[in-house]
C-alpha cells in the first residue's frame, strides 16, 4: 500500500514537473514573438566579438544527420520574423499531395544551405589559409551563414508557382509597370531590415553593417567582384554547381523519394580548390557577368569527380521532369492562382508583397483565411475561390488534356505565332486554337480563351542548351598548377550531350462545363486533334 502511495506521489510529481516546463516553453515562446528587440538584446548575445562565435543551440540537419552550431548572429537571424515566416513555406510548394514527405519548409532548407556553405568555405579555407585574411575570416564565415539563412526570405507563398502565376500575373491585370516581381529583389530589401534590427545589438558599427550587407547581397546575388571574388560563387554560381542547388536537390529527392546521395555533397566539397584563372580562359557565359577584366580566383574542381558532378546536374533533370514539373502539381498550382486571382478584390496581394509588416503574415497558410472568413459568405467569387481550393487535396482537378514534346524552338514558335496572352491573369492561352476548335464544335459547345491553360515547361541542367559541365573549371591531381575546361566531346554521359528537353501541356479549366460531362469530353477530343494536326492548320 505505501509502495502504491510513493509511486503515485513520484507520478504526480513528473506530472506537474511536465506541465511546468510546458507552460515555460509556451511563455517563451509568447516572449519571442511579443518583443523580438528585448530578446536579442539579453545578457546571452554579447558584442560583436561574441555574435561571430557559435551559439549553445544545437540544430540537428536531416540531409546531413548531424548536428551543428549557428554563431550567435545567425541565431538571431533565425529568430527575426521575416526568417520565421519561412516556417509556413513549403520548400515544394503543393508537391506533398503527390509525394506526401514533400513536407520540409524553406527555413530547413536555408538554415541546411548556411551550414552548407559554412563546411564549404571552411573546408577550403583549411586547405588554403591565405586565401583570406585572419582578421577577415570570422566576419567573412558569418557573412556566408547569412546568405545561406536568407537568400529565399523574399519568397512569396506557394514557392515559385505563386510568384509567376499570381504576383506577376495580378501586376499584369493591374497594368503595373515593369520589373516585376522577383523574390531576389524582395531577399535584397529583407535583409537590410534585418541587419539594421540584429547587428547593432551586438556592437557592430554603421559602417560594418553595410560592408557586411554588400558581402551578403554580393553572396546570395552570385556577382563575383572584388578581392575574395571566389567568396561569391559559393552560394550562387552561375554553372549551377552551388551550395543552394546542391541542398535542394539533395533534399528533395530524399524527401520525395527516399534515396539520399548527399556523400556527394561532401565529394564535391573535398576536392574543391581555388585557381586563379586567366582571362583568356574565361566561358562564353562568365563573359555577360560583372566579372573584372583581369585574372580572377574561381573555384575549381578535381576532374576525378567530373562523373559526381555531372551525376547531380543529371539528378536535376530527373527532379525537375518527375517531381517539380508532375502534371497534378502543375494543375494544383495553376487552381490555386485563380483563386487567388478571384479573392484579390478582397486582399489586395499586391499591397502585401509591397509591405514587410504584411508580407511576413502571407504565406501558404493564407488558404485558411480565405476558406475561413465567414464574412464572405455572400461574395460569389469568394465562393468559388473556396470551392477552388477544397479541390485541390482532391482527385477533381482541372483536366488533363494534352501533353506533347516539343523542342526549344518549336516552343517560341508556338509563343510568336499561335499565343497571345490573354490580360486576364491566366498564363499562355491560344485565343487562335479557341477560333479553330470553336469551328469544329457545335453553338453551343463552344469554348473561350480563358477555358484552356497552355503549359510550356523546359527541364534543363542549369544554362538552356549550354551544358553546365562545359562552364566549370577542373584541375588534375597529377598536374595541380594547371586547370581546364571539358569540351563536350569529353561528355561521358550520351544524355548530358542534350542538357534540354520541353513539352508542352494542355489543361481545360471545368467551371463552366462541370455539369456537363459530355461537352467536356468532346472538347478534350478536339484539343488533342488540334495539336496532334497543329501544322495542317497553320499552313490552312
């Protein structure tokens, strides 16, 4: 009896001990969200000197399985809302109802690029200990974890779908003037608020925090400039062999298919190396970059990874073909832009892309409020903006119609002589294929621009036609002074010989014929005669 009494007191105990630290860790993180200054300025982030060294927190990296350390400034950064905003972006946008482990966000898959980046620049750093200053090279490694944390905060919801198919697309209905939207441009405007709100609290002058902005735009930006030019090819390199593509690419095939090759992240980053090269050796494209016009340091690698390398930029076009570009994922998103595009009336999105203090409530979750508001009730539009997006976890997706490979100049043709945009926020319809099919129909089947989505999609290896493998400097082991470009005649893959495929593909928006299943399958008929017999009708 007093056993069953001691054992319950120990129960209770834990209990209450439990609850206690759960309530501790709610406060806290009521405290984090309630006053971000009053945090960074705490006893625990110390002056500039501190802010360079690694912080208590330890963060475990699934693509990597191991854990590491932020220095106390890239800590901070994470803690700042305009990176924590990334916790509610999905790295793949809508792809996790076709692969449902397709789950992990932007902030893992920054968070995995500034540590990334941080190996890579520390292996060389190892191996060559005069490529940067000592009193440089604590500042320099905290400006590459930065640039790893933020070059994708700019991102709007839905990943790349919702930049092209509803910020750009409601700037064209309004009639806004050019550049567009770019999340690039947004990162560049986030991170200067971010630098002038985290780096005074640990002592760093005004001056510093724009010498340390510039390094980290530079980063992120890719432009190779100025004494450590090489420092800027590590995040974003023109070839496609960087820090950000090798992640994703990694990551999302573990994520999507469960095969993890990340042995040759680590590979890549062994046998890398910094050359100066010469001038005269510089590719056809590093020429249309800002690059000096003299010899420049620029990372180079051993040749015996050639096969690696060439192995990843491979694995990209199956990514790209397979997952990113799957043909349910491409109609989720275009479903989720119209209706967007129908609420916009209500939410002015443009207006929250143009405000941080807005921006950094929009993201996927945006979807609850609209099916949510209970003051939309009446609204027609509204309603079948909902009724839009309860589809999308389903099976009653627009139609499938057509799907043809084509190649890169079959794809302009198709954009000069058979297009036109239509200016009501859907992307390339075909106001001539309208006219065709429309004749073969009967009065009342007929069609109109808005009912079809033409989806024209290149799957490449980074550069177009250009092979990236033809961009990248190599070195021997044998021969350690000299390095090289591979001409494609080198190319040991046959498939990386054609780095480019595109197929187009046809979608049939159902709204005005849902109740009409027999006019739907007709028209699917007609759409698929018109393109199998597309040149028959060009020359009639």
């Amino acid at each position: 009896m007093r056993l069953r009494l001691l054992i319950k007191k120990i129960e209770k105990r834990i209990y209450y001990r439990h609850y206690s630290k759960l309530i501790e860790k709610h406060r806290m993180i009521s405290l984090v969200q309630s006053n971000f200054a009053k945090l960074l300025s705490s006893p625990t982030v110390d002056s500039n000197n501190k802010g360079y060294l690694p912080s208590n927190k330890q963060i475990y990296d699934p693509l990597l399985g191991s854990s590491t350390c932020l220095t106390n400034i890239g800590e901070a950064f994470t803690k700042h809302p305009n990176f924590t905003r990334l916790n509610h972006l999905k790295q793949l946008g809508l792809s996790y109802y076709e692969f449902p482990g397709a789950t992990h966000t932007r902030a893992v898959h920054s968070i995995q690029v500034a540590k990334v980046s941080k190996m890579f620049l520390s292996k060389l750093l190892e191996n060559q200990p005069t490529l940067i200053k000592n009193a440089d090279k604590k500042m320099i490694l905290t400006c590459i974890e930065i640039a790893g944390l933020c070059h994708d905060i700019g991102h709007p919801p839905f990943s790349h779908a919702g930049e092209t198919y509803i910020i750009k697309e409601l700037q064209k209905m309004k009639k806004r003037d050019p550049p567009y939207y770019k999340h690039e441009n947004k990162s560049m405007e986030m991170i200067d608020e971010m630098m002038n709100d985290i780096l005074p609290v640990f002592s760093i002058n005004l001056d510093d925090i724009t010498k340390i902005s510039n390094i980290v735009k530079k980063m992120i930006n890719g432009n190779s400039i100025g004494e450590y030019n090489f420092l800027f090819s590590i995040v974003c390199n023109i070839n496609g062999l960087d820090t950000d593509c090798l992640v994703y690419i990694l990551e999302d095939q573990l994520s999507t298919t469960g095969s993890n090759e990340t042995h040759k992240l680590l590979s890549i980053i062994n046998n890398a190396y910094v050359y100066t090269i010469p001038v005269n050796k510089r590719t056809e494209l590093l020429d249309q970059g800002p690059y000096p016009q003299t010899n420049y340091k620029d990372l180079c690698f051993n040749i015996d990874i050639s096969s690696t390398i060439e192995r990843y930029f491979m694995l990209r076009i199956e990514l790209y073909t397979n997952i990113y570009y799957h043909k349910n994922t491409r109609i989720r998103e275009r479903m989720m832009a119209d209706a967007f595009i129908l609420v916009d009336h209500k939410y002015d999105f443009l207006s929250r892309v143009n405000n941080n203090r807005l921006f950094v409530k929009f993201t996927d979750n945006f979807t609850d409020i609209i099916l949510n508001d209970s003051n939309l009730e009446n609204d027609e539009k509204i309603q079948q903006a909902q009724d839009l997006i309860n589809r999308i976890p389903t099976n009653n997706l627009y139609r499938f119609v057509y799907q043809k490979t084509i190649t890169r100049y079959e794809m302009n043709d198709i954009k000069e002589k058979d297009t036109d945009k239509y200016t009501a926020g859907h992307f390339y319809n075909v106001p001539v294929i309208v006219d065709t099919i429309n004749t073969l129909l009967d009065d009342k089947e007929c069609i109109y621009p808005q009912d079809i989505i033409i989806d024209k999609s290149k799957v490449n290896q980074k550069n177009g036609e250009i092979n990236p493998l033809t961009l990248i400097n190599f070195y021997n082991s044998d021969d350690s002074d000299t390095t090289f470009l591979i001409k494609n005649n080198d190319l040991t893959n046959l498939q990386s010989k054609q780095p480019e495929h595109c197929f187009l593909r046809v979608y049939l928006r159902d709204i005005n014929f849902k109740n009409n299943e027999r006019d739907i399958e007709k028209i699917q008929y007609m759409i698929k005669y018109y393109f199998d017999n597309i040149d028959t009708f060009k020359n009639n």
